[in-house]
C-alpha cells in the first residue's frame, strides 16, 4: 500500500447537536483516487470544510503529510499542497476568465507582495493561464467575464483554478453538480486526464455513480457522518448495507446519460 | 527620475486615441486658470484635491471591497497636522516637509493598527464588524481634535499661514494639478499590480482568495496602509489649498462625501473618482449660489441623499459606466447599421 497523505482521527464536528461529522477516521493514500459517496447531508462537504480549514472540529485531528495541520489556516494548509473547488460555484465573478486563472497561478508562484510593478510583467503567468485554459476547453472564453459563463463553464473554470495551484491534493466537491447532463462526459474526461496526466492525489465527492466507477481507485461511503464502509466501487455497490442506507434516495442509480 | 520615466514608458500601456485626449484634455487643463477667474480656478484647485481623497477611498471600496467609515481621519488629520505645525514652528517648507513626513508615519501606523481591528472576522459580520470598528476610530480622532483646544482651537477651526511659495492661487492650481497626475500614476500602478489584482479577487470573493492561498488580511492592510497614505497626502495639500481645517473634515459626512465622488464616477475605475468629485463639487457650488433663492439649497445633506439615489437607480456604474455603456451600444450599431 502506498504512502498516506491525509490521515483523519476521530474527526468529529457538532453543529449544536448534530454532529455532522462524527468520528471520522480515514487515511487517503498518495496518487489514489479516492471517491467519497453518501445520501445528501451525510457530512461530505463538512468532511472537506474540515480537512481544507474552513472549519473547526469539535474533536479530532486532520494529519498531511506527517503533520497535525488541524488548528492551521486555510491559507497555510494552501500552501503545503491542499487545494479544493466548492460545491456550489466560487470563482471571481467580475474578472476575466483569464484573470481568475492568472490569479490563481500567481499565489501559487508567489510574485511577493510587489505594489508597483504592473502585473503584465509576469509574461509566464499569463502563458500558464492560457495553456489551462486550453486544458479545461475554455479557451475562447478567456476574456469573459467569470460571472457571465454558464455554470458548466464555471465549474470547468473552478477546476482549472485548483489545477492551477498544483496541489499534492486536490478536493473536488461535486464537480459535476447542476451541470448539464451533455455536459458531464466532458467533465469526465477533464477528471480522467487530470487522474493520469498528473500523478495527483484525488479526494472527490460525486454521486453520479457510473462516474465514480470510471474514475475510483477506492470508494468511502459515508452516512449520518459517519463512515459506513470503504472498499472499491464494485464492492461498495453491492453492500447491502449501503444499499438499505441509500433505501428510497435512489441515488445509485442516477446516471449521466 | 530614469526610473520614474521607465515606469512611465513601460507600464503606461494606453491606447493612442486615448493618449491624444488625455493631451488634449491637459492642454485645457493648464490653459483654464489663464482664462478664468479666481472662484474657478479655486474651484479646480479644490477638485483636483480631493479627488485624491476620492481615489484613495476607490482603493478600499471599489477595489478591495472595504467600508471604512473613518476614511476621513487620514485626510482631515493631514491637514491638521499641516495646520498645527506651521502654527507652531513656522510656515516654511522645511516644516511643510515635516508635515508630510509626519503624516504618512502617522497614517501609515494607524492604518495599520485599525486594519489589524477591522479585519478580523469575515463574511457579513466582518463586513458590519469593519465599518463599526472604522467609525469608532474616526470618531475618536475627531473627538480628539475637538478636545485639544490648544493645538486645533477646537469648533472654530484652525487658520494658519503656509509657505510663500503656496500662496500664489494661480500657481497653487497647477501645483494640485501636477500633484493629481503623479497620485493617478502611482495609483493606477498600485491597482495594476499583482497586490493591486488580489485587492480585486478579495472583493469579488474573499473566501476564493483565501483558498487559493492568499492571507487576505494583509492584503487589505496593504490597501489600507495605501489608501491611508494617498488621502493623507492629499490633506496637506488641501491645507496649501485652504489654510484653514475644522473638524467637520473628519466626520463620517467626510467620508461620505467620498465615497459620495466613487459613486458618481463610477467605483472600481480610479478614474471615475476624479469625474465624480469633479461633478459633484461643481453641483455643491451651484447650490451654494441658489442659496439666496431659497434656503434649502444651503442644506447640502438633502441634495447628497438626492444624488445619491439618483445615481444608485439610473447609473449604478456611475459616469463612467454610463459612458462604457453608451460607447458599446453605439459600436454595436455601427456594425449592424
Ligand atoms: N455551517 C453549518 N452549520 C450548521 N449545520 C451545518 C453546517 N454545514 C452543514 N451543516 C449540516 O450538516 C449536515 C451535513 O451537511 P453537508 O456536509 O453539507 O452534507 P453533504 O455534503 O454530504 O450533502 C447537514 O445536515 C447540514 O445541514
Ligand atoms: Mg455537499
């Protein structure tokens, strides 16, 4: 088995009562894909919320590479490879395409906090940008503004974000989420380059399950906060005891097309 | 000064038809003062002044997405500076040099000690939790300045005598006018920046920025350290403008009155700043001269909430953006007609 990046202990986090996570103990290993499933309030994007910083928990430790990062800041945690896109859209709605992808680049390549050299100096920032935008099919978008794409794009554009950033780990919420169906196999196909292109480590949260078969190395299912079992996506697919959890939720048998 | 003109030529990417109107927009500008009397020219001189006050306050809100209800301190405490120091030692340049150096230590230390206040929390609250801290601090200067009766003669307001060479109004229009071109340039370049870019992406989407490993709180220091410094700068001029300084200009309307100017002009646009001071301090002096019609053009607030409204209904961009707008459709015109 290979070297384990994230380790979570006992991850638990009470929103007044409910414990949205609760005792969540986890390790996500290096270069896997690893898919994180569950009926909708399950705790999936509280898992990442935890792991990236945007909160607390309650009781618990996240581990990265080795080291307790739990009481870090998101920023920090950033900065020693942890990148993640939202579930629901997050990008720079009134700079260009372009720009939320330059931007991007250069927190990542650290121009330092420079006040009176035009950003336009930085010629390699914006070749970058424009080379990732022609990863994620955006290219004839570059000088839209963000908040004017169609929310396929702007997903698109939120991968792109977080590629950008060349993290050791990227946590991707739902990609997919309120795409258009014709859409989804291009996403697909952003997500298997980026799986074998880059020798990345993936956590990923996605319900389409035929998805999650294309794409996982390994599979976490996770109910009323807790995790109810891990193994592949035949595996899980089979076990009775996620199929009762997902009894009248139907979401096994969402599919994209 | 080699380094300056480098900047200049590398950096000051503007398009030639918009080179020739700004050459031509200042062959007007320095040939006004030769045409018009001194009301004017004054006038000019006070518009070209606190526009920087205005694209200083373009820096936190239209580009960083701060509101800071104690703007008005960095501004109105310049002056006083400027004011008590030429009192006491002298109206000399020497001192007016003091005066500046004084000024942007002091505002650059209390920027920074009310950004490391103001930006604590984030999201909504923190945006509530920013203005309240900001007013706080605004209002303790002014109090301050009330209270010090020896140093700023409290509600009367301070007069002094500046340096000779500023006495000159007709020279004093081209000094504010060259002092608004170099804090244009200097502005536009600090917007232009990567930091400049950041400010930008944390008004957009400060959570974003964040995650994309970005310590936003230094960030918004930077833009108020900034900020604060350009609007100081810009109150000592307005003490060679005026000589004189009351504490009304460091109320909250003070600040209002900028944020008043970016509105107008249109936020997030530097320029738009200048425009808007420009046209509503012009509107403010022809209400001043109906005042012998009726008494209700002497109450500015009326006519500010009005103006405000106005803008905020029919030109949410502002001038500017009305302009962009007008430009586009008449484009799109000229290519289906
Ligand atoms: N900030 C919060 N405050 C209070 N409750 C929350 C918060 N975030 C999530 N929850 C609750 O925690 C549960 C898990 O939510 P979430 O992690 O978003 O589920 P999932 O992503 O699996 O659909 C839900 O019941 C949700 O209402
Ligand atoms: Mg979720």
């Amino acid at each position: 088995m290979s070297e384990t990046l994230i380790e979570t202990k006992n991850l638990t986090i009470n929103f007044g009562g409910l414990k949205a996570v609760n005792k969540v103990s986890i390790s996500i290993h290096k270069g896997l894909f690893t898919t994180i499933i569950g009926p909708n309030g399950a705790g999936k994007t509280t898992l990442f919320n935890l792991i990236s910083g945007l909160l607390q928990p309650t009781e618990g430790t996240v581990i990265f590479k080795g080291t307790d990062i739990t009481r870090l800041s998101p920023m920090q945690r950033v900065a020693m490879g942890i990148g993640r896109s939202f579930q629901l859209t997050n990008v720079f709605p009134t700079l260009t395409v372009h720009e939320n992808i330059r931007l991007a680049l250069q927190a990542k390549n650290r121009t330092g906090y420079r006040i009176f050299t035009s950003y336009k100096r930085f010629r390699s920032l914006e070749e970058a940008a424009t080379k990732l935008l022609e990863d994620v099919l955006l290219h004839d978008r570059g000088n839209f503004l963000a908040g004017s794409l169609n929310h396929g794009e702007q997903r698109k554009l939120e991968l792109a974000m977080v590629l950008a950033l060349k993290p050791d780990v990227l946590l991707l919420d739902e990609p997919t989420a309120g795409m258009a169906l014709e859409e989804v196999p291009t996403m697909l196909e952003l997500l298997e380059k980026t799986k074998k292109e880059q020798d990345n480590t993936i956590l990923l949260i996605e319900h389409k399950m035929d998805l999650v078969t294309k794409l996982s190395d390994t599979v976490i299912v996770l109910v009323n906060g807790s995790v109810l079992t891990r193994g592949t996506a035949a595996e899980v697919s089979e076990d009775p005891e996620v199929l009762k959890a997902y009894l009248g939720g139907g979401i096994l048998n969402e599919t994209t097309a | 000064m080699a380094a300056l003109t480098n900047i200049i030529s590398k950096n000051l990417t503007v398009k030639p038809v918009q080179a020739l109107l700004l050459f031509l927009l200042l062959v007007i500008l320095l040939i006004i003062p030769m045409i018009s009397g001194m009301t004017t020219i004054t006038l000019f001189s006070r518009i070209f002044i606190l526009a920087i006050f205005g694209m200083s306050y373009d820096i936190l809100r239209g580009f960083t997405g701060i509101i800071n209800l104690g703007h008005a301190l960095f501004f109105g405490g310049a002056t006083y500076i400027a004011g008590i120091l030429f009192n006491r030692v002298g109206p000399t340049l020497d001192v007016l040099l003091l005066a500046i150096i004084t000024a942007f230590v002091l505002s650059a230390i209390i920027a920074y000690i009310m950004g490391q206040f103001a930006f604590r929390g984030t999201g909504f609250s923190g945006v509530i939790a920013c203005a309240m801290i900001t007013l706080a601090f605004g209002e303790i200067v002014r109090h301050t300045a009330e209270t010090l009766r020896d140093y700023t003669q409290g509600a009367d307001g301070l007069t002094f005598r500046i340096p000779e060479m500023f006495q000159d109004r007709f020279m004093m229009y081209y000094y504010a006018l060259i002092f608004l071109i170099v804090m244009t340039i200097v502005l536009r370049q600090f917007v232009r920046s990567p930091t400049g870019r950041v400010l930008q992406a944390i008004r957009d989407n400060e959570q974003r920025a964040r995650f994309l490993g970005y310590d936003t709180k230094k960030y918004k220091l930077i833009a108020l350290v900034v900020a604060g410094m350009a609007s100081a700068s810009a109150g000592i001029m307005f003490a060679l403008l005026t000589r004189f300084a009351n504490t009304e200009l460091l109320t909250v309307q003070s600040t209002l009155n900028a944020l008043l100017y970016t509105i107008v002009g249109g936020t997030g646009t530097l320029y738009g700043a200048i425009i808007g001071t420009g046209f509503v301090q012009i509107a403010q002096n022809s209400l001043l001269e109906l005042r012998g019609i009726h008494e209700i053009f002497s109450r500015w607030l009326i006519f500010f909430g009005a103006i405000y409204v106005l803008v905020v209904l029919y030109m949410p961009k502002g001038i500017i953006g009305a302009f962009y707008q007008l430009h586009a459709s008449w484009q799109k015109r000229k290519k289906h007609g």
